[in-house]
C-alpha cells in the first residue's frame, strides 16, 4: 500500500501560528494541557507529532531530560529521513498570562529553543497556550499577555477545512471504555456461553519441539488460524457481531492465542500459520510469557550464559524486538476502537486479556499514556496477571525509548506521516 493510499485525510494549510495550534489536535488526535508538543517537518509537510508531559518546573535540572529527549528525537527524525527535518514546538499550560505575568514556562521554551539551534536543528515555530491566551515567541512585538483563544478557534483552519471535522478528545478520556447497551453485554453473555473457555492442545497430540520442519499437526495449525482470524476481525471495518466478540475474550484470554493475535496485528492475520507451518510443531505452544528481568544468576555462572530454561523466544523478547520497526500505526485507531467496543461489552472478570491487548496496540499506535491507562486496569482486576505484568513491563518505555536515557519524562507519539489527520503546510 503506497504513502497516498494510506493518507486519506485532507492536508491543512496553515497561514499562521492560529492556524497551525487550531490543526494541531486533529494532527495528534487529542489534546492535552501541562504538556509539550513536538512536530516534525520536512520540508512544508509534517511528520511525527510526539507529547511529553511537562517537568515538575523549569529549574535547569528538571528540564535537562527533556532538552536531551527532544534534541535526540529531531536528531534521529533526520537521519531517518536523510534529510534536515525542522521542528515545531508547542507547550500548553493551564497555569496562566495573568498569573505569572506574561507567558507561562516562558523560560522553558526558551531553553528548547537555545538548544535546538545549538544542535543545528530549525524552529519552525514557538508557540505557548494557557489557560487564558497564547502567544507565539516569534512573533514581533507579540502581547506580553497573550492574544485570545478565540484567535485559534476563530481562525480560517478552524472555521474552514476543519469546519465539519470531528473535534479531538481530551488525552484524560482517550480510550475510556465506555458502558455498553443492557441489550449488547447480554447479546455477548449468551455468546459466551456457546464457547467454553480455551485451553493448551493436549500434549499427547502436539508432536515434541524437535520435529522435522514441515511437519504438521492439524489441530494445532487451526488453533492458529482460529486465533489468527481474530487478528482479521479486528483489523476489518464491519460491526463486531456478539458471536466473534465472544470469540476474540476466550482467545485473548489464553497467552499463545494472545500472542498469535498480535502476531496478525503486526504483519498479516495469516502470517502466524504460515510460520507455525514452516517451524517445527509446537513452536507457538506454551510460549513463556516473560522471563524475570531481575533473574538471578547462580554464583559462578556469567549472565552470558543464562540456565537454558531461559534461553529461546518469549512473549516479551518478540514483540520488544520487533514492535519497534512497525511503521503503520495508521491502520491501528480502528483496532483500537474495535477493542474497546469489545471490552465495554466483556464481563469485567474476563477483560484482562482484552485489556492487555488494548494496551499493548496503543502503545503500538504511540500512545503510552492510554496503554498505561488500560494495562493498569487490567492489574486492578487481576494484580498477578502474568501477561498484563508482561504488558506493564513492554509499555514502561515508549518506542522512542532508544533515543533517551531512563531519566526522559512520559511522552506519547502521534502516528507517522503517512497517517496524520491533517498536515499543516
């Protein structure tokens, strides 16, 4: 699928700074106050937009993870793009210009801005929004208390391309899941009543690891196929029928058939069967979840040669090698809506599995605050939940985590270009 195709959505044209903070919650997809923006270009058409939560205050230490993050960030961007990419930079606030007497973390932005150009990085523009203004830092002779809000919802982005646009959640209710319809949760109930709890196949009919290559056992390539049909079901565009609702809660539940799922998000629902037909039989059976990550070694043995119980594949060394090279978080909003359909309508004992999915395509999408959001929810149900504690751990570091040392502060990514919801140009 090519670039064009993938990008549906119209391109904004910005005339201004207004026209550019009124496109920027349809380009992250949601708002959010107390938070730093981060917008790449490269050249007059954006690229990945990134949030971070604002430090405790402005004081040099505080911020320094920050600068680091940002500089890094812009500076991967480019290389990544072999060619200069160019950012914007938006903090909002809702402290405000009366209170602090003209622009709030005025100092901060400053420091941004010092430290992009001393990296060699342009600032395209500067803006801060409060709670009772905003103001562009690169505007001359720009109102030391700010210029009205109204300026940004009045503008001609606003009251033109994005006129009939749907308007952006708050970040605090992305991902909510709602309260489903009596009729809906009654209509899964029943359903679930027709599909008894999955279970592993049984050992005397999955031949042993060491199997020939090619060799198959019927029953266990359809429980992949079975698992991988769900991946197909969430990536497709037609209501979610109580029956396959009731399907994807007992295959989310079981760890093999969770992991096969994800497996069909990240390439194709097929994918999985045709590797599980090429590997030896069993492969995809009783795939350890996590290893300890504080594992402690016997004395005298080197953590280069861990105990070989913990040696091979599991659910965490997979999806934390491969997940970050995904590039098409364009077409994961709709499996993220259709999950959270399904777990408004899941009997709340049974939703840890769900809700760990969920999380984990968030995360994948870029946003670490809601898949934090739901891999917490699934804790609180079950706080022994090995996969959610698997989750918890993979969602700790966003997939910008290879730029930044552990000290960087929460951030959360918007899609890449290919998938923004409108480009200012």
């Amino acid at each position: 699928m090519t670039e064009h195709e993938l990008d549906s959505r119209p391109v904004v044209r910005c005339r201004g700074a207004a026209d550019f903070l009124a496109a920027l919650p349809h380009l992250t997809g949601f708002t959010a106050t107390d938070s730093m923006f981060v917008i790449s270009f490269v050249g007059a058409r954006s690229g990945p937009a990134v949030r971070i939560d604002l430090p405790e205050s402005e004081d040099p230490g505080e911020t320094l993870s920050l600068l680091d993050f940002v500089s890094n960030l812009a500076l991967d961007l480019a290389s990544q793009q072999g060619r200069a990419v160019a950012v914007a930079i938006v903090i909002t606030s809702s402290a405000s210009f009366s209170a602090d007497d003209g622009p709030p973390w005025h100092r901060l932005a400053r420091r941004v801005e010092r430290r992009m150009r001393r990296d060699g990085i342009e600032v395209r523009e500067l803006c801060i929004v409060a709670a009772d203004g905003w103001v562009s830092l690169f505007e001359p002779g720009a109102p030391r208390t700010g210029r009205a809000l109204s300026e940004i919802t009045e503008s001609p982005v606003a009251r033109g391309a994005l006129r009939h646009a749907e308007p952006p959640v708050d970040l605090s209710r992305l991902g909510e899941i709602p309260d489903a319809s009596l009729a809906r949760a009654a209509a899964v109930a029943r359903s679930l009543e027709q599909h008894a709890p999955l279970h592993f196949p049984d050992s005397e009919r999955v031949p042993p690891q060491c199997s020939e290559f090619g060799n198959t056992s019927d029953e266990y390539l359809a429980w992949i196929a079975e698992a991988g049909a769900m991946a197909r079901e969430l990536r497709g565009s037609a209501p979610i029928t109580a029956d396959a609702s009731a399907l994807l809660i007992r295959n989310a539940a079981h760890s093999d058939r969770w992991l096969v799922i994800a497996l069909g998000l990240l390439t194709r629902p097929e994918f999985p069967a045709e590797l599980a037909a090429e590997l030896p039989v069993g492969k995809f059976s009783r795939v350890p979840i996590d290893f300890p990550a504080d594992q402690a070694f016997p004395a005298g043995q080197s953590t280069a040669s861990p105990p070989r119980s913990q040696l091979g594949w599991s659910m965490y060394r997979i999806l934390n090698s491969v997940c970050p090279e995904f590039a098409e978080q364009g077409r994961l909003r709709g499996v993220c809506d259709r999950l959270i359909e399904t777990i408004a309508a899941t009997p709340e004992p049974l939703r840890p599995g769900l809700l760990c999915l969920s999380a984990w395509v968030w995360w994948l999408y870029g946003n670490q605050t809601v898949a934090r959001r739901h891999v917490h929810e699934a804790l609180a149900i079950d706080e022994s939940h090995e996969l959610a504690r698997m989750v918890h751990r993979l969602t700790s570091k966003p997939l910008y985590h290879r730029l930044t040392s552990g000290s960087a502060p929460r951030r959360d990514a918007a899609p890449q270009t290919r998938s923004r919801r409108a480009a200012p140009r």
